[in-house]
C-alpha cells in the first residue's frame, strides 16, 4: 500500500476515484455498481483508483463466511450446536438471481469466450439476455460453475403454486380455469412467436403504443392468469406497466419462457459455492488494465474546486482525480430517500413446503395477495449449491416497507418457512441521487431495491456508464474491441 501511495503521488491524477461501499466487519464482500464500472472504466483506457474502506472488497450485499460472522453482524448469541461447521456457511445478505436464455449451466464461462466486463448484480443474479452474453465474453468468471434452481412458484390464495409455462403444467396448474388455460396458452404462443423488428408477430398491437393492459384484454385473460403472468413471469413487482407500452413485459416473458426452456426446472441460476470470488475477478480485470488498488483505507474528505471534485482525501494523503464514483454512503448529500426496504435472513434445516422438497427456489408473493403496493419476495439455496452444510438451507424474505411495523409485512413469507432454526433481521434506506452528477463530476450509484432480480442495479450501472463517459454502453462495442485485441 505504500508503495502503491507513493506512485499515486507521483505526479498520476487518476481518470476515476472508485469509493467502495462501506461495512464495518472483514467479511467476504462485494460492490456491485463500483466493483463492474471500475473493471469496466479500466477496460475503456481509463486510469482508475479503488479505495476501499474494508480488507476485502466491501459492499452492502456481503457474502459472509464462516457462520459465526453472521452472527456477530447481527449482535445475535450462536451459533449452537448442530449447524455444522461455520466455514460450510456462504450467506449473501442481499441475493439475487439469474435469469438466462444462454448456455451456461455448468461450465466455467472464460474457458471459452474472453474480453470484455460483463455488467451484471455481483450477487444472487437475475440477468437480461445482453448481460449474459457480457456473462459469456468475460474472464471475470473464470472460476465459477453455475447450478439451476430448482422451482420458480407464485403465491396465490394462501398456498404456493409451480409457476406454468410449458403446455403440461399450464394443464396441471390449479391456477387458473379451463377456459384461462387455453387463453394464457394463446398469450405464450403471441409471445414466443413475438418479434419486435416483425410487424407480421404484432397481431395488430403496436408494442410501442399498445398497454399490456391491453394485450391481457385482447386475449381475454382473467385477474389471477393476469397476475400471475405479470409478477412471476415478466417479473414486476407493481401493477404501473399495465398501464405502459407492452414491449419491456413482452420481452420479459419471452426471455422467462425461452430460459426454462432452456433449463427445465427453473429459469434461474445460481454460481456453486456463491458469489463471493466475483468482486476479486473484477478487481483481476481492472489491474490487468491499469486499475490501483487500495484496501483499509477510509476516506476522510472529498475535495472539490470551482463545483466539481479533483481528488480525494485518505489517511492525510490527496489522490487527484477527474472522477469519482460511490455509493451513497461517502456523498449523503447527494443522494435523497425514497423508501425502506427489510430483509429477514432465515436459516432452516428443512426444505420449504409444498416445492417437492426442493433444494433451491424462489417465490413471489404478488402485492394484490396480501393487500400490499409491492410484492413480497423469497429466495431459497443450500447445501445443493454448496452454500451450507449438508440438510441446511438459507432463505430470505424481503420487501419495501409500506408501514411501521416492517416485520409484519413480511409474516407471509416467514410462514411459508416455518419452523425457523433462526431468523436476523435487516432494514436499509433506499436512496437514490439527487442528480446526474455530471456537473460535480462525483457519480452515486442507487441502493439495492426489495427485488430478488438485479434489472434495478443493471439500469443503474448502465446509466452511470452514460453519464460518466457520454456514451451509451454497447455490448457490440466491447465484443469488436475484444476480438480486435486477440
């Protein structure tokens, strides 16, 4: 590190200052935004410096490891006896899933494609097809083998239910009647066979004018075949797009419908043994690329001439730069709240019920089921993805906060788990930056939303990626770049 401080001070102003997320314990940790966007930067010619508060690459999401440190964060006596060892624990604190209509499952990634940074949620994922094939093009992954969840359901009057879409469970499937059967299989064979640059699929709805309210008319679908297609297969957690232009949700469920095709239990994935190595790789990719970094360094001031910043203050010494990127916690003033969201990690020793005893899963709980304005989220993984001992399982509810009373509105999801072996309880604010930062020149990235998919923390990073370079991101870029360079 002192080496390292003294080349910082020889005469280098670094293009971008990256301001890793705060955490107050040395878990195994990740960023996500600053982490992908410092690699990223670095692979666009810039000279970018990390600094980070903690000995690992911190973030908010954190994987932790061994058990006891969960317990420690959260002030919680344990963990007693018959856990298991505390190493065989991996517990992200904010997951995510994957989503992906490629081939990945069960392969090592850069094996075969190489070049570019992929952008993406460094947590449990949930991936747009773009992102995958960032996914499939980068090294960063190198070391890491995915695994399919094992169920994808939807909660619907008091009981859980296998979401459908293929032909046999649209028949098996108690929700919904004969007649919406055959109407929700006509809406997937319109969504399937859909292509937004072929007016000859629109069956004349124009996707860029047409509401999806309007599209669920057309076919005659009733409310729960409505709901459940909106929230467990396009993945919306309100009702506003029904009311929007069709095209996102369109796509949505195509991508839904084409990834469990492709994976047959679930569309989802998730990396064996989690996803603490990822922010390292990032961090491997922009050092292969002129990144710094520096570790257990707090940042005690950023400087700022004539409205906009120059460099940053850390241990007495100043680190010139034209950029800065971070999270909310190092600019308060920049950011603003809109919202809270809890999260209840749940250890169990059992699978959840009613998923055929399902070692992964995930479940949405549709706002309207629980006379909520969000919907109510739960993500299951295990010993089956080497996350925990053999026979114990991790769970997490989450949702926005609508009341004072935060942990009740959760008790929906907390009774589908139950008995709970034991239960830690985390609320954040959701903040958000005031501005653009392109006058400062001092970038924000958004707090981690109640969602178990990161669509949120992509549209995030791509934003920054705008602002900071003035350039709209392009997968096709990248991919020409790379070939160019082997």
């Amino acid at each position: 590190y002192n080496r390292l401080s003294q080349r910082c001070h020889n005469g280098t102003v670094f293009a971008v200052t990256v301001l890793n997320r705060t955490i107050s314990k040395p878990f195994h940790c990740r960023s996500p935004q600053e982490c992908i966007l410092s690699g990223l930067l670095s692979i666009c010619g810039k000279k970018v410096l990390h600094i980070d508060q903690n000995p690992h690459y911190g973030g908010e999401g954190a994987s932790i490891s061994p058990l006891e440190e969960l317990y420690k964060r959260f002030q919680v006596p344990g963990p007693p006896k018959g856990m298991g060892q505390g190493k065989e624990w991996t517990i992200d604190l904010i997951p995510k899933f994957l989503l992906s209509n490629e081939d990945i499952c069960g392969r090592s990634l850069a094996r075969q494609f190489m070049g570019i940074l992929v952008i993406h949620c460094v947590l449990l994922l949930y991936v747009t097809g773009q992102l995958v094939k960032m996914l499939l093009y980068t090294e960063v992954t190198r070391y890491l083998d995915f695994k399919v969840v094992e169920g994808s359901y939807v909660y619907q009057a008091g009981k859980i239910h296998k979401v459908p879409v293929t032909e046999a469970d649209t028949q098996a499937s108690d929700l919904m009647g004969m007649f919406d059967k055959r109407r929700f299989r006509k809406l997937l064979l319109f969504v399937l066979n859909f292509d937004e640059h072929d007016p000859r699929t629109f069956l004349d709805m124009d996707p860029n004018r047409t509401t999806m309210r309007d599209v669920f008319r057309h076919f005659d679908l009733g409310t729960d075949a409505v709901e459940f297609t909106g929230h467990a297969l396009a993945l919306q957690s309100g009702d506003d797009y029904l009311d929007q232009p069709c095209l996102q949700t369109l796509k949505r469920i195509k991508l839904y419908s084409d990834s469990l095709a492709r994976y047959d239990h679930s569309p989802y994935l998730y990396p064996l043994y989690g996803l603490g190595e990822l922010p390292q790789g990032f961090a491997r990719l922009s050092s292969q690329n002129g990144g710094k970094y520096l570790q257990n360094r707090k940042v005690d001031d950023i400087i700022i001439e004539s409205g906009r910043v120059v460099g940053v203050k850390s241990h007495g010494e100043v680190f010139r730069c034209k950029q800065l990127l971070c999270d909310p916690s190092y600019a308060p003033g920049r950011v603003r709240k809109v919202g809270r969201v809890i999260r209840v990690i749940c250890l169990l020793n059992h699978p959840i019920r009613n998923t055929h005893d399902a070692k992964s899963c995930h479940i949405i709980i549709p706002h309207t089921q629980v006379q909520r304005k969000s919907d109510i989220y739960v993500c299951m993984v295990s010993f089956g993805h080497n996350v925990a001992p053999e026979g114990k399982y991790i769970a997490v509810v989450s949702t926005n906060v609508e009341t004072s009373n935060p942990e009740k509105e959760v008790q929906t999801g907390l009774a589908l788990l139950e008995p709970i072996m034991q239960k830690f309880i985390s609320i954040t604010d959701l903040m958000v930056p005031t501005d653009d930062g392109r006058r400062s020149q001092i970038f924000v990235s958004r707090s981690y939303d109640a969602t178990t998919h990161s669509e949120t923390e992509c549209e995030d990073i791509k934003d920054l990626f705008r602002h900071m370079t003035g350039a709209e991101f392009s997968f096709e870029d990248f991919q020409r770049d790379s070939e160019a360079d082997d």
